[in-house]
C-alpha cells in the first residue's frame, strides 16, 4: 500500500507522470473508478445496518468531539475567524475515498484469516453516512459567522446530489436493500473497472505529494494535522474502548479517523471565502503525518 503511494510520488518526481496527467487520474478514480467499485461492492454486500450502528457511533462521535477539540485549538493559536473555520474543516474532514477506503480493504486482505468480506461491507456502509456528515459539516463551519444565505444551502444541496460518490452509495445501497442482482456482464465489467480505482487512487496521492507545497500558515497547518491524524484516532479508540467494539469495527474506524485532510477542503474553503493557504498546507502536512499514523493504528488493531 505504501509501496504504491511512493511509486506515485517516484513516477511524478522522475517526470514520468506530469501535474496534468494526475489531474486526469485523480478525474478518471474520482468520477468512474471509485462510483464503480462501490456501486459493485454494495450492491453485492448485505446491508445489515444493525451490526454497524456501534462503527457508525465511533465515527461520528469521535468527528463531533474533533470539531470541539478544534474550535478550542483555533481559540488557543489566536486564529482569525476567516481561517477558524477551515482549520476546523481540516482536522474532522478525512479523506476518505481515495485513503481510507483503500487502506481498509488492503488492510484486512493483507491478513490471513482475517473477515474480509464482512469488513469490507461494514466499511462501505460506514462510507456514505460520513461522507454525507462530512459535507454538510463543512459547510457549516466554513459559513459560522459569515451569514451565509439560502444561495450556499442550495449549493450545498447541489453539491450532495451530483456527488458521484454519493450517487453510487446510494445506488449501491438500493439495489442490496431490493434483493436485486446485478446482471453478471455489468457486474463483471464494475468490477473491473472498479479494480483500477484503488491502486490509482494510491498513485494520486503520491503523485499529488510531490507537487504540493506548503503555502504558509505553518504553525497552524501542523497543530491542525497533529490534530487530525492522532486526536480524532484517539478519541475513536476510547469510543471503541467504552463501547465495546469488536477488534474489526475499530480497526475500520481508527483507519477512517487517521486519514488525512480531503483535499476538497481546500476547493471548498476557496469557494466559501475560508483560508486557502491553510487549507493547502494543513493537507501537505496532515498526508505526511497520516503515513506513521496508519502504521501505529495498523499495528496495534
């Protein structure tokens, strides 16, 4: 796994891959890759909700106790408001779909005997809630105090509905919930091209690693990181600790809370009039903390 994010960083460092050429990656995984494998995947898994409400609770307690813990920071660094909230965004905001996603399934395929099937499926019903919580959340942190009007909450609801990502949960999720079987040669042909979309997401990243640069804001964009790659793993463990959950829940969980900040938090803080320069570094710095953060929570779930 980590093997392939440094071939990405390799393959764009030697100029064997351009910054146009990962722009074109990052659109094929995003809008084909990623929608097919978790239409595919979904559709296949069985949706018992039931069995991850304690997964479900984790996650999103530990983003709820984030936010405060990085409202409280913010307030500690003497923050502005125009960048309080897009240090918020950044430190609950994980990215999900092309870090944590991948990690998890490589994660429990890597073990022998591990419950890949069943891991897999609580993943991907975990998936599309957060996505959901993490969207609407940063909306709101990022317009707290701005007075944004009904123009954002209608971008905002734009936004939700044409998420491709979103889209294919929900198809996903539709078809398990119906019975429905997909037609082998479709279902087939998902999985195939689904099958692409993990390892180039992992390049993407690598690549994306070696283009980037932090901006400014360093002492803010390193306590943000600090804070999103152990904080919130932290208060998921002691969820999961107090909660009973069972050693595969919380290694799903731990996994999803370690990733580092969505790079959509810098497209949104840029739409929303938050503080880019932040946004771009606390993504830099929050990627190459996430590496020994994956390796602790990996090793010890």
């Amino acid at each position: 796994m980590f093997f392939v994010i440094a071939l990405g960083w390799g393959l764009t460092r030697t100029g064997f891959l351009s910054e146009r050429s990962l722009r074109e990656l990052n659109r094929v995984t995003y809008w084909v890759g990623l929608p097919s494998l978790l239409v595919q995947r979904i559709a296949s898994a069985n949706p018992e909700f039931g069995a991850v409400t304690g997964l479900l609770a984790v996650a999103i307690g530990a983003t709820v106790g984030g936010i405060l813990i990085a409202y409280v920071a913010a307030r500690m660094l003497g923050l502005p408001a125009s960048a309080t909230g897009t240090f918020v965004q950044g430190v609950f905001r994980g990215n999900l779909a092309f870090i944590g996603l991948p990690v998890v399934i490589y994660a429990f395929e890597a073990v022998e005997g591990a419950p890949v099937a069943a891991a897999q499926s609580s993943a991907l019903l975990l998936f599309g809630p957060l996505v959901v919580l993490y969207n609407i959340a940063a909306v709101v942190v990022l317009l707290a105090g701005r007075g944004g009007g009904a123009g954002m909450i209608r971008g905002l609801a734009y936004g939700l509905v044409t998420n491709p990502i979103l889209i294919a949960c929900a198809l996903g999720l539709g078809l398990a919930l119906a019975g429905a079987t997909l037609p082998v040669m479709l279902d087939r042909s998902l999985a195939a091209v689904g099958q692409m979309a993990l390892p180039l997401a992992l390049v993407c990243i690598g690549g994306t690693l070696c283009t980037s640069r932090v901006r400014g804001r360093v002492r803010w964009a390193l306590a943000g990181a600090v804070l999103k790659v152990a904080a919130l793993p932290a208060i998921g463990a002691l969820l999961a600790w107090a909660l009973g959950l069972s050693p595969a829940h919380t290694r799903i969980a731990l996994i999803m809370l370690a990733c580092p900040a969505a790079s959509a938090s810098y497209v949104l803080a840029r739409q929303l009039g938050g503080d880019e320069a932040l946004a771009s570094s606390l993504i830099l710095l929050s990627s190459l903390l996430a590496v020994p953060a994956m390796i602790v929570v990996l090793a010890f779930t």
